[in-house]
C-alpha cells in the first residue's frame, strides 16, 4: 500500500490576550460535531486557506480577535511534526522545522521556483513537477496544489453540487480538472504532449470560432435573464453577501427553536418514562395485593380449622370412658397391647391455642403490610397523575407551539437558502457572460492551435472500471438502498450509481456519493501505489438526514452507521475528516478521534473558546 503523503496534525487560531482556538486531528478517521454556528465549516474555510487558497475564511465575529493560523503535519511515516504559519489576512507562508528554522513559502505557485506552499505540499504528495492540459490542442503547465484542492477537500457547498466531483463549474477550467483527474488515477501526467499549432490560421476559422463563442455568449445571457435577477454583477455580489448574511440570520433563528423544541422534548420524554415506570410500579402492587388477600384467607382458614380441634378436644374430654370397641374391656382392664400413648385433650386445646396466636400475630403483620400497599397504592396513582398530565402538557406545546415556530423558521431558513442559491448563480452566469465577452475581444490575438496527438483528456470508462468497483464497494459497506452496480459515464466523467447518473439525485443523495467519489479515489491511489495527497476532508457529507429532498426517505440509520463503521476500518493507514451535525455510533467513539462541539455551557462550546 501506498504510505506517501501528508496528514494534518492540528489547526490552531492564535490571538492578543485570547485563548488559542485549537482542534487536534490523528491518522485514520477524525469526526468533528456539533450544531450549526460551532465552527465546523470555518475549520474547513481555515485549512484550505492553509492550503494555498487566496481567499481567506469567512468573517465571523467569534474569530475577531484572532490574526494568525497555524497548521500542522506530518510528511509520510515521519515523526516529525512541520507547522505552517499564514496571517488570517491573506499572504506569504512560513514553515516551522524542527532543528532547521523557519523557511519563507510564498502563497502563489510559480513552475521554476521552489520556495511555495504549492511545491511543499506537491512534493509531500508525490507530484512534484508534473504537468497538466489547458485545452483541447495540447498546451501543458505545471501542476499547483490548488488543482487537486477541490478533490482533497470538499467543501458543504460543493458537496451538493450537481456537477461530477472532477469539476468546478467554469468552463474555461475543465481541460485541466479532467487531466488532474486522469493524473491521479492513473498516475501519468502530460509532460509527453506536444502542442501543435498552425501557423495558416484564416479569418474564416477566427470568425467562425468568434461566432461560437458569441452563441455561447447570448445562451448564457439568456441564462441570466431567466433568472429573473437584475443588475449588474457588482450590485449582484453586493446583494449575495446580504442574502448571506440574512441566511446565516436564518440559520440561527432555526437552531435556537430547534433547540427549545428538544428542551420540550426532553421534558415529555422524562414524563413519559416517570409514567411507565409508576405504571410498572403499580401492577406490581396489584399482584402483590391480590396475593396477600389469599394469605390473609388462608390465615383465616387456619384459625378456623385450630378452633375447631380445641373445641372437639374439650368436648371429648368431657365423655365419660366406654368399653374398648376392640375387646369390649373396660379402660382399667385394658389389654396393654391394644393401649397406645397419646396426649391429653388440654395438652391438644393448650397446643391449637399457642398456633393461634402465632397465626393471628402474622394476620396483624399481613394487615400492616396490606395498609402499607395500599397507601403506597393511593400515592402512585397521584403520581401517576401527576406525569400524565406533564406528558399531555409538553405534547400539546410541541404539537400546537414548537412545531409551527420550527415549521416557520425552517420555511425561512429554505427561503434564504433558495434566494441566495439563486443569486449566486446569478453572479456565476455574469461572471461566465464577462469571461466570454473577455474571449471574443481577444480571438484576433489568440491564434487557434491544432488539436495535439495525445491521448484524451476525459477518463474512460474502462480506465475508471477499478475505480468505480472501490466507489460501489464503499457504496455497499454503508449500506445504501437499492444499490446495483456502480459504473462511470466518459460524457459526464462521474460516476453512474444502479443505471442512474449521480447528478439526477436529490442533494442529499449528491452528497453521500460525492463522498464515495473522493474517498474511493484516495483508497483507489492508496492501493494501486499512486501519488494523493493520502486526506479528504468532507463538510456536511450526511446532508440527507437533515434536509432530505423528496424521495430520499429510504435513507435509514444502518446507512449513517455504516458510513461511519466502514471510514473507522478502510482508511487506517490514511486521514479522512469528516465535518457534521450527527456523530457517530457511540461504541465508535472511543476508537477514532472524536471532537464534539455542544453549542452550550455544557462540554466543549466550539471551536472559539468563550474567551469573555
């Protein structure tokens, strides 16, 4: 098995007179949880800003006091801890080595130096000096680290999309997002491929690529326009950040009301179980009761029975002697072998006396314990009472109150999340209409270039063919409904789950097989010797438990167990973090690393400390 590449060991946030914000990773698999608003994806924002990303986290104001993050890692099996430095402000990187001091990295990749974060961290993942394709007719450049981001660390945004997990979006990207891809599975760059260019090119295949690009162009404003947003694309983004900002609003508001609505919860769980345990306690006082009214019966019966023999003793005892009905011989003259010893009639009174009272002492302890029950009796029922009432109370105020108020702010919440997925596209479609308008200005300048003679950028389908068998095997472990056979499409380059492309799925359903696609592709390397950077990071993989889309029902518990059980043991000798609302099963817990954050005073709050 392949051991190359690096693992994170810590993310730190240091600060002036604040405590550091800090959370510690190991090999294999590493779950951080909590609800919304505890840091989790500003952990994800921060380490691939600490891996080559220009733009910095999001603002939060937890984090105002912070000015300096350090990530840690360790370069294969080596026990050697290296910590990169970078200001929360964007820049340059320092390298901390122990023993060899600090080594400035510069943040943006250059092909002939040597001295940047991207060459570090390329050569830590075995893919130092490699080459990619920038289009179609065989230009190559070097790789950057940032090409392989998107396929390392996978963002909750991103984790949704319904583009193939190789891709970003931008179209002017993908030639080089399908070589990365090739890169890594099959571990043969582009170094041999030679750009031919035609040295006749004619105005007729200028303009007739002019006109392409200006067909693309109006599809794209059309686009824009079907969205029904306006304005320019700076009003746009000015916009978004608004829309952002009344989301996370939103995002707040539901977690506060979800939050009372488990209070509640709580609240009528605990009236329940008091009422089923006073249910319990008093069927056992039943049978006690009815078993103690049969003593008592029997007692009295016994008393009877006593009575009886004294009072037949002093009655024969009262009869004057006859003749022996055997030999007809009076008493004194008694053959001695027909005389057998016996008791007198008082001793007999005298002993059915003393049993008596031992009776009628236990019939008074009997009647205690009798009175004792049903006083206990009288107070269960009040109790009983009591918890029912509570559990009828917290029904009537989760179904009649909490509900509705989750029920709003959930709608809200979905409101805010459509409207700014709507201007975000909105930006992405004018971003695209500026990047074509960019192109046709410059198709007089850029002569056309021959297609090169090397191989195809896109993968196969029988390059894939290893590769989706580890995408369908991990699939499988974790127990994913209705699950047939898992191949690859070469028109989209992704992965076909049971005869249906990956992107007609709901979100939730995109997001757990966006999962199985970067880390089938880090187990698929790992095992087959070729260069990764040996990590995934995934933020909100298991998206379909929350806010399922229609039809994603089927999606029972066994599946998020198994996802998390099948992570613990197939990627050991790897790092896989995972970013979540829903922990793991508890008996897991102890053998991965496991950090929960509680959103309350109680256990750890978040990634900020409470610094005041």
């Amino acid at each position: 098995m392949n051991t190359q590449g690096f693992r994170l060991t810590r993310l730190t946030l240091k600060g002036s007179e604040v405590a550091d914000a800090e959370v510690r990773f190991t090999r294999g698999l590493n779950v951080v949880v909590g609800p919304s608003n505890t840091g989790k994806t500003f952990i994800a924002q921060c380490v691939d800003f600490m891996l080559g990303r220009s733009l910095t986290p999001k603002k939060i104001s937890k984090a105002a006091s912070y000015d300096t993050v350090f990530l840690g890692l360790r370069i294969g099996d080596a026990d050697e801890e290296l910590v990169l430095e970078r200001s929360l402000r964007g820049g340059d990187f320092r390298l901390h080595q122990d023993g060899a001091g600090v080594l400035d990295l510069g943040a943006k990749h250059h092909a002939d130096k040597e001295d940047t974060v991207s060459h570090f961290l390329l050569g830590a993942s075995g893919l130092t000096g490699k080459k990619v394709r920038t289009n179609q007719q065989g230009k190559t450049r070097t790789l950057t680290f940032r090409d392989i981001a998107r396929l390392v660390l996978v963002h909750e945004t991103s984790v949704i999309a319904e583009l193939s997990p190789i891709f970003s979006g931008q179209y002017t990207s993908r030639t080089v997002e399908s070589s990365v891809f090739r890169l890594l599975l099959t571990g043969f760059d582009d170094s041999s491929v030679i750009a031919k260019e035609d040295p006749n090119v004619s105005k007729v295949r200028r303009e007739s690529q002019s006109e392409i690009i200006e067909e693309l162009l109006e599809q794209a404003r059309a686009r824009v326009s079907d969205f029904g947003v306006e304005g320019e694309e700076r009003e746009l983004h000015e916009q978004l950040t608004r829309l952002q900002v009344s989301l996370e609003e939103a995002s707040q508001a539901l977690a506060v009301e979800q939050q009372s609505a488990a209070a509640l919860e709580r609240a009528r769980r605990q009236a329940w179980e008091g009422l089923r345990e006073v249910d319990s306690r008093l069927a056992v006082l039943a049978e006690l009761q009815k078993r103690f009214h049969l003593l008592q019966e029997q007692y009295a019966s016994d008393l009877h029975r006593l009575e009886s023999i004294s009072e037949a003793g002093l009655r024969l005892g009262q009869m004057k002697e006859e003749r022996c009905p055997v030999c007809g011989a009076l008493a004194e003259h008694h053959d001695v072998q027909h005389q057998t010893p016996h008791l007198s009639f008082e001793e007999v009174a005298s002993s059915c006396s003393a049993e008596a009272e031992k009776i009628r002492t236990l019939l008074t302890d009997l009647k205690g314990t009798l009175c004792a029950n049903e006083k206990e009796v009288i107070r269960l029922e009040e109790e009983q009472q009591v918890n029912a009432r509570d559990l009828e109370r917290a029904s009537a105020q989760l179904r009649e109150s909490l509900q509705p108020r989750v029920q709003v702010a959930l709608q809200k919440f979905r409101d805010s999340q459509s409207q700014c997925d709507k201007v975000g596209h909105a930006v992405e479609l004018l971003e695209r209409v500026r990047e074509l308008e960019e192109l046709v200005g410059g198709i007089e300048k850029v002569p056309k270039r021959e297609r090169a003679n090397g191989p195809p950028t896109e993968v196969g389908a029988d390059e894939a063919e290893g590769f989706s068998s580890q995408v369908e095997a991990l699939l499988r472990s974790w127990h994913f409904p209705g699950l047939e056979r898992v191949t690859f499409s070469e028109k989209d380059q992704d992965v076909v789950i049971s005869g249906q492309q990956r992107a007609t799925h709901g979100k939730g359903v995109r997001a757990i097989t966006h999962a199985a696609f970067s880390l089938a592709l880090l187990k698929y390397c790992q095992s087959h010797s070729k260069p990764h950077p040996g990590l995934v990071i995934i933020d909100s993989p298991l998206i379909v438990y929350r806010q399922p889309d229609a039809g994603e029902d089927n999606f029972t518990v066994d599946v998020k167990e198994g996802f998390y059980r099948s992570l613990a043991t197939e990627f050991m000798h790897a790092q896989v973090i995972i970013l979540e609302n829903d922990g793991p099963p508890d008996d897991l817990r102890s053998d991965i690393n496991f950090v929960e954050f509680t959103g309350t005073d109680r256990g750890r709050r978040g990634f900020i400390p409470n610094n005041g």
